[in-house]
C-alpha cells in the first residue's frame, strides 16, 4: 500500500522545451537593405542638394555636401520668389486636400459602412461598379471630366480640382471590406435593442471602430490629392490656382530654358518642402494604425 501510495503522488517533472530561435535569412536581409537603400537614396539627394547655392549644385558631388550650407537662405528664396507664389501654391494643395481628400475619406466611410451592415435590392450591382471603378485609372477620365466640367464652367477653378477628388472607389471599397469585419452585427443589434438611432449607434458605436481604416482611407486619398498633376494640367490655366505640382513644373521648365538654370536650386528646395507635409502625416498617423486592428472581437 505505501508503495503504492507513493508511486501515485509521485511529483510529476515537466521538461520544457528549449526555445526556437528565429532563423535569419541572409537573403531577405539583402533584399530589405536594398529596398531600403532604394526608398531612402533620393530623398537623401534632395536633401543634401537642397542645402547647396546654386554654383555648389553644379560644381559638386551630387550626393555629397559643397562648402557653403545654403538650406535656410534657399528656403526663404523658395517662399519669396515672384511674389511669393509658392505659398499660394501650397495653399492651393492643403485646399485641395483638406475639401478633396477629407470629402473622399467621409464619403467613403459612410458608404462603405452602408453597404456593408444594410441589405439592399441591386447591392451586387454596385459592387461590380465599385470594382470596374477601382479598375479604371485617373488619368483615363480626365479629359472627359474636362468637357463635363468645361460645359459647366466650372474649369480653371478650384471645384474644377475638388469634386473629381471627392470620389474614391478603391478608399470605397477598401471601407466596404473593413467594415465588414471590424464592426460586429452583434453590437450594432445591441445598441439597436438599446433603443439607438443608426445615425447614434454609427457615430458612437461604430465609427470608433473602424478609425483604422480611416484612417488609412484618408492617407491614401491625402498622398492621391497632394501628387495630383496631370487634372490640374487638364483643368487649370490661371498660376494662381496651381497645385504644388503644377507650380514645380512650371519652374522646373523655366530652369530648363537659356538663363533660367538660376531657379533650379529653387526647384530642389520646393520639392524638398512638398514632401515634407507628407513625412509629417504618416507619422503622426500611424499610431492608429497599430491601435484598434482587433477592434470587432466579439467575446463568447
């Protein structure tokens, strides 16, 4: 008995398992180096060549720093030059954005919840136009936006920009597939059992949810607005309506002519300032990006 009283509460011993270690692939560490050496090289010229006068930019090292550090004096040239004109271009584009890219982003935050949380007769129907739409490139309805907006009279104006930046099929149906998911039909039925309104149980139930993809939708659309070129060329004659774009280039043409190579320095340090707005939002946005991915788990 008392032996085998002891073989019973004989102490069991667990062996654990030594830890993987995580292989290192020699090759995908190549390939991410070189990826990154890509992405980062021109922005790297561009600053670098940003802070050189204009004798230092073609008497030098293209990716190496001349003698004399120029940025702030081409910064306060960029500003000033005719008058000023670039500012009234960047404030043409944060106009654009801010009407164009943050109308698509709502627009597509609400249709994209609505068709995916309501049934409707025709809703694969719409899906399909979605699709075709996504399919379609910008610059393939541009000039028939131009006859539809010219019969209008509505060209060389900022609408003549904004409304076409309005629609965004894939932010559309990026927010469909999203919502779809992130917002369970489980907390819309309670917040309706509760006796919420849908307007009420959108704004305060599931628009939380889905900032996420938002948030995406708006970084996609601001980067679609902010490097529009070619339906500002097709829409707009007056300078003073110009995109950051369309402004760059009419500079970067004057460079090109006999005698205008004194602009070029000019050029580099605007298309250094044009980005930089765009460095700025993806990283104060990204946070959520990494905050609320889970949001539309449903405990059981």
């Amino acid at each position: 008995m008392t032996a085998t009283a002891r073989r019973r509460h004989k102490p069991l011993v667990v062996r654990r398992r030594p830890a993987r270690r995580h292989r290192r692939s020699v090759t995908l560490t190549l390939l991410t180096s070189i990826m990154l050496v890509y992405t980062l090289l021109p922005l790297a010229w561009l600053l670098i060549n940003a802070s050189k006068t204009q004798e230092g930019l073609f008497g030098s090292f293209g990716l190496w720093f001349a003698g004399d550090f120029a940025l702030f004096s081409n910064i306060a040239d960029t500003l000033t030059y005719d008058g000023g004109i670039f500012t009234r271009w960047l404030l043409n584009t944060l106009l654009y954005v801010i009407l164009g890219a943050g109308g698509a982003t709502a627009l597509a935050t609400i249709a994209g919840y609505g068709l995916a949380k309501f049934d409707f007769p025709g809703k694969k129907a719409v899906f399909a136009v979605v699709i075709g739409a996504v399919a379609v490139p910008g610059t393939a309805l541009a000039v028939p936006t131009f006859l539809m907006f010219a019969g209008l009279g509505l060209t060389d104006t900022p609408w003549a920009i904004i409304i076409p930046s309005l629609i965004s099929p894939f932010g559309l149906y990026l927010m469909w597939i999203y919502a779809a998911d992130a917002v369970p039909d489980e907390i819309i039925e309670s917040a309706r059992v509760d006796g919420a309104r849908e307007f009420q149980t959108f704004f305060r139930v599931s628009l939380p949810l889905l900032s996420p993809g938002i948030v995406t939708v708006l970084l996609f659309t601001v980067v679609a607005t902010w490097n529009n070129y070619f339906l500002p060329l097709v829409m707009l004659r007056d300078p003073d309506w110009y995109p950051l774009t369309l402004g760059l280039d009419s500079w970067n043409a004057q460079a090109a002519t006999a005698g205008g190579e004194a602009v070029f320095n000019l050029v580099i340090t605007g298309s250094l300032l044009t980005i930089v707005p765009l460095i700025a939002a993806f990283l104060l946005l990204q946070r959520y990006w990494q905050s609320g991915l889970a949001a539309g788990s449903v405990k059981e």
